[in-house]
C-alpha cells in the first residue's frame, strides 16, 4: 500500500484500495469465467460466453493500465479511461449476477421435467414473475450506479433520468408489453411447456418449443431442422394445437385417405349385393392387416391397444374416399428434432407402405382411375362406328 501510494501521490488510501479491489476482481473473474457459466446453465454449451466475458476483463484491465499511466503522466487526468473501466465492471457484474439469480429462481421456483431422458428446471409462471421483478431492480441500479461514476448527480432529480426513462417506458409500452403479457399467459396457462410438440395455425409444419422468454419464444422446425424466432404475442395470436397433450389415452388420431376405385358389379340385384359385401370386406381386411403389422414393428409408433379406425367418407366422380384414422403413440419429451420427426412423420410413411402392402395382398388398387364418359350418336352407322372406334382407342390407352 505504501508502495503504491508513493508511486501514485495523486491518490487517496480509499482509491488506491479501490484500484486494488478492481485489479484483484477483474483477475478473479477472467479465472473462474467458465466456472461461473457452468454454474448458471450447466447443460449449455458457453464457449462464447466465456470468451465474451473474458474479452470485457481484458478491456477493463487495458482501461485500469491506462488510467494508471496517463494519471502518473498528466495532473489534469480526470480518470475518464478508470470510469470507463468501472462502467464496464458494473454492467459485467450485473449481467452475472442476474444471470445467476436467474439460474436460482428457475430452480426454486420453476417446474421439474424430463426430456430426453434428462431431468431439469423449466420457467414456470412464478419463476418469470421473479426474474421480471430482479430484471427492473437491477436495470435501475445499474443506472443510478453509473450516474454516480460519471458524477451526474443532477440526473437523478425529478427531470432527471428516471423521469426520461418512465416516460420512455409509457410511450414504447404498446411495443414491449404485448410480448411480456403474452409470454406471462403462456407460463401461466401451463398448457405450452419447453419441450412440446405444437403446430400453429396458418403454418404446416410442426414445431418443438425450445424456450420462452419474456419478449419471444424459441421454436425448432420438426421437419426442417432450423430454429424460429417468434414473438411472444404473434404466437398467441394465432390457434396453438399441443401434440404433446392429449385429451384421450387413445393417443393422438390423425386421418390418412385413399382413394380406391369403383368396383364393376354385374348379375341381379342379390349377386349385386354380394359382391359390395365381399369387396367391404377386402377393404376392412386391407386395414386391419396393416393395422397388425404396424404392432409388429418396434420402429411405427402407433398404440397397439387402439385398432385402426375407417369409414367410406366420400363417393367422388372418379373414386371411393376411404379415411383411416390411426392413433400415434404419446410423443416423448424431447428437443431432438429428429426423434420427434420419427415419431411423428416417420409412423404416418410406415402406415402407408403398410396399407400399400395389404392392398397388394387383398387385390385392390389404391390408384385413382380416369372415366371418359362418350355420348354415341345414332344419327347414321358410320357415327356409331367411329364413336365405337374412339371407345376402344381411349379404353386401349387407359389399359
């Protein structure tokens, strides 16, 4: 101490111990950087996080070096380079320390849930509740903070900044609090959770919440591997279906159709009546073979306990509508884009090779026959003859 203050005179005990205390802080947090990142998120990769705030200690211990010379240099120094450094120390700690806080709130106030076989803390209404409250004290501490470094008392008068950032706050509040509402309702309402598989209204794909926080949410794309950013009142605005709940233990029903061609019929009416008879028969035996050996195979996630279900759901002009309503097993919790693809995707294909394969075996063509319907005129022969002709050229193309 002595040493300092003799190479330093222009310094009081109290300063000389503060640069002290910021040196050894400074140094203290560029070793235990990594450490600190583990302890907030120890799940994440935080390799640029580190490096982020190793870089800020460097920046503030060039700042702490240069103030020391220029202040050794110069008498009229006004310590601008420390402040700055004091600064960036102030908003350092503050991003750790709600960090942290924040790490602690998910865990005493979260919910706990497994996915991917990894139990873990999600955000829950209460816990967001908290980081928003531990958010606004530690925004407004590090302002009067820096207003006490830079030494503009005056800004904290009645027209001073605070006044400047309530009314900031009252003019933007249609822009930011929409979002923050709406990302309350959903950990509210506790019906959209990390990690549930949802599809939104007015687009086709599905989607896997990766997370929610007070302004947007994280989706991953199932189907194309890529992240979306949404904000928190753009996805409530629209109708949210949650594949990861469902409403039955049947599990989740989705309907596949197949359109099967008009089957010829000949004889009297009770021959007629026969052959419908043997050709439903075909149809239920078409499903219920597929239905036995999707059970069959580990990889088709289906609930073997509920049977196939199916209904002739339209007579169109050119074929039969047959729908098939088949029940998927309950989706795990998971964030792995391509497990959720498998179980989603990856059954509805292996249902359908497996009616294709059945429809083989029971002689009934799945595909959508053409009808030409050919009016003859019998003005004279030769019509006849050629429109008889054209018949059998359009039935020989067909063939």
């Amino acid at each position: 101490m002595e040493t300092l203050q003799q190479l330093f005179p222009e310094l009081s005990r109290g300063a000389i111990s503060m640069h002290g205390f910021i040196f050894i802080a400074n140094i203290v947090l560029f070793m235990l950087a990594r450490p600190i990142m583990k302890l907030i998120d120890p799940t994440a990769k935080n390799d640029s996080k580190v490096r982020l705030f190793r870089t800020l200690n460097i920046l503030v211990f060039v700042l702490h070096i240069l103030d020391l010379i220029l202040l050794r240099s110069s008498g009229y120094y006004q310590h601008y380079f420390i402040k700055i450094g004091y600064s960036v120390m102030l908003v350092y700690g503050a991003l750790l320390i709600y960090s942290l806080l924040c790490a602690q709130s998910k865990k005493r106030f979260g919910k706990e849930k497994t996915i991917d076989g990894k139990p873990g803390h999600i955000e829950s209404y209460s816990s967001r509740l908290v980081d928003l409250v531990l958010l606004v004290i530690i925004v407004l501490t590090v302002i009067y903070g820096l207003i006490k470094i830079w030494g503009a008392d005056s800004l904290l008068e009645a027209t001073g900044i605070y006044g400047i950032i309530a009314a900031f706050l009252a003019f933007t509040s249609n822009i930011w609090a929409p979002d923050i509402i709406s990302g309350m309702i959903i950990l509210n309402t506790e019906i959209l959770e990390d990690g549930d598989v949802v599809v939104i209204d007015g687009h086709p794909n599905e989607y896997i919440i990766g997370r929610v926080t007070l302004i947007y949410v994280v989706l991953y794309d199932v189907r194309n591997n890529n992240r979306t950013l949404m904000r928190n009142s753009q996805f409530t605005q629209s109708r949210i279906d949650n594949l990861s709940r469902i409403t039955s233990t049947d599990g989740i029903r989705q309907g596949l159709l197949y359109k099967i061609g008009y089957p010829g019929f000949s004889g009297n009416r009770d021959a007629r009546l026969e052959q419908l008879t043997e050709f439903k028969k075909s149809i239920g035996d078409m499903f219920e073979t597929a239905f036995e050996h999707c059970c069959n195979e580990e990889d088709i996630k289906i609930n073997p306990n509920k049977s196939f279900d199916w209904a002739l759901t339209s007579a169109g002009d050119y074929a039969l509508e047959y729908t098939l309503w088949i029940y998927l097993d309950r989706i795990p919790n998971s964030k792995i884009t391509s497990t959720i693809r498998r179980h989603l995707m990856g059954t509805i294909y292996a249902v359908n090779e497996a009616v294709y394969t059945a429809s083989i075996a029971e002689n009934i063509d799945l595909s959508t026959p053409g009808v030409h319907q050919i009016t003859v005129s019998t003005n004279n022969t030769n019509t006849v003859l050629q429109d008889i002709n054209l018949r059998a050229d359009i039935e020989a193309n067909n063939a």
